[in-house]
C-alpha cells in the first residue's frame, strides 16, 4: 500500500465543532414539534426528544421524519418550524465560535489546505448562519443536505466536498465533527483522518465507537494535530484499503 498522502481537503460540522450550539438546536427542535402538538411535560415528548438527542448529526428532515414515520406533512411542517424557530433564536441571541475555531479555520487555510463545513440544515438556514457569522470569505467551500441525495450518516456532503474541490484522492480528506452521524459519514466517504471534536453533543466514547481515529478537546487544536505527520499516517493505515479516487468512490453509491 502506498504511503497516505497529505491531507487537502478539511471538512467541518458546523453546529458543535465549529460554532457553539448553546442548547439552541434543541429548543427549536422541541417548539417544531410542539407545532404538531408534542409539547413539554408528556411522554410523547420526552421519548421525542431522546431521539432528537441520538439523530444529532442528520438533516433536519431525516431527524423529524424519524419522529413522525407515518406522517410527511407533519415532517414537513415541522422542518418549517424548526427553521423559523432557529431563525429567531439567531436573530435575539446571535452566534458565538467555538473558541479558536474562526483562528483554526484560517490556519489550516494558510498551511494550504481547502476548508469545507457541512451541516444537517437546510440551505436557508446554513446561509442565514454564514451571514451571521461573516465566515463566507473564510472557507472554500459549504455543504448541506440540499447539495446532494443524502445527508449523514451516509458519506455524500463529505464526497461531494471532496468533488466540489476537486481532491484526487479520497485520503487527503480530513474530517473533523462533533456527532456520531457526521463521524460515520467521514468513515464511509474514506477520509484519510477522521476526528471526533468533544464540544458537541455526543460522548468521546460513541465518537470512538463511531470510527473516530482521534477524539480532540477543541476544532482550535485540528491545524496543530494535522501538522503532525505521523498522526496523518497513523489514521489513515488503520484500515487497509486500496488507494481510491473520490470519483471512483462516488460511483459505487
């Protein structure tokens, strides 16, 4: 097998890697669903909310389809909700970085590397929180479900990046997230390095059970762990696989 190439391509979660989610995620997702009357105090509610806690990671639709199998308008009300919902919290609170992410985000641009967050939320909302944040200039790249056929756990927003960007080599992809969901997606979609980021929502050791090759404290410690370039080796000669292009892995979806 030859060596692992260097990594080129970074691809980030958005809401708990990359900016901090301060409970606001859930709360819009617990007044969508009490648009369709799941509201606090019942049952119904706290068995929906667990598995909106276990989902982070997927679209917002697959997390409320999940909660509404039988019932697609309801689904899509919901997502409705869910945006306009987010949307406000944004507009009364605004959004903080995780700190170091905006300065690790810039780093790892100047040691030449492209830089590409995904995320689970629809278009509207992604642009709305790009905006906010100002971070439009600072990376090469967005991902959202609206880009490609399936949103995490499956490994299409990291593919796409990878083509979107033009990598040659599935490897050179680093991947660093916050949830299982995203974990699995940089797995499946062959990322060279893939790391689990502890300011999110899910434990070091289901991050770990996912398939993360590293856990990290924060994303402002990425830049300084890939310059280290026996770690790249390390996580990318875990599983021994054939050298792929990104196409050819596309392709077999």
């Amino acid at each position: 097998m030859s060596d692992p190439p260097p990594v080129t391509l970074v691809c980030c979660g958005l809401i708990g890697a990359a900016v901090a989610d301060n409970g606001m995620v859930e709360r819009a997702f617990a007044e969508a669903i009490a648009t369709q009357g799941v509201v606090t105090g019942t049952t119904a509610y706290a068995r929906c909310m667990a598995q909106v806690h276990r989902a982070r990671g997927k679209t917002t639709i697959d997390v409320l389809q999940g909660l509404f199998p039988d019932n697609q308008a309801r689904a899509q009300a919901a997502e409705l909700a869910f945006d306009r919902s987010y949307a406000a919290a944004v507009d009364r609170t605004g959004l903080v970085p995780v700190p170091g992410a905006e300065q690790a985000i810039d780093k790892l641009t100047g040691m030449g590397m492209r830089v590409c967050l995904i995320t689970g939320f629809s278009r509207r909302v992604l642009g709305m929180v790009m905006d906010t944040l100002g971070w439009w200039d600072h990376v090469q790249a967005v991902r959202c479900p609206d880009d490609v056929p399936r949103g995490c756990p499956a490994p299409d927003l990291v593919l796409s990046a990878m083509l979107r960007l033009g990598v040659d080599d599935v490897r050179e992809t680093a991947v660093a997230d916050c949830t299982v969901h995203g974990i699995l997606c940089g797995r499946r979609a062959g990322a060279g390095v893939v790391t689990g980021v502890l300011t999110g929502t899910h434990t070091g050791e289901r991050l770990r059970d996912a398939g993360a090759h590293h856990l990290l404290a924060s994303i402002a410690d990425l830049p300084d762990m890939l310059a280290a370039a026996g770690s790249i080796q390390q996580a990318a000669t875990e599983t021994d696989r054939p050298q792929r292009r990104a196409g050819d892995v596309a392709g077999t979806m």
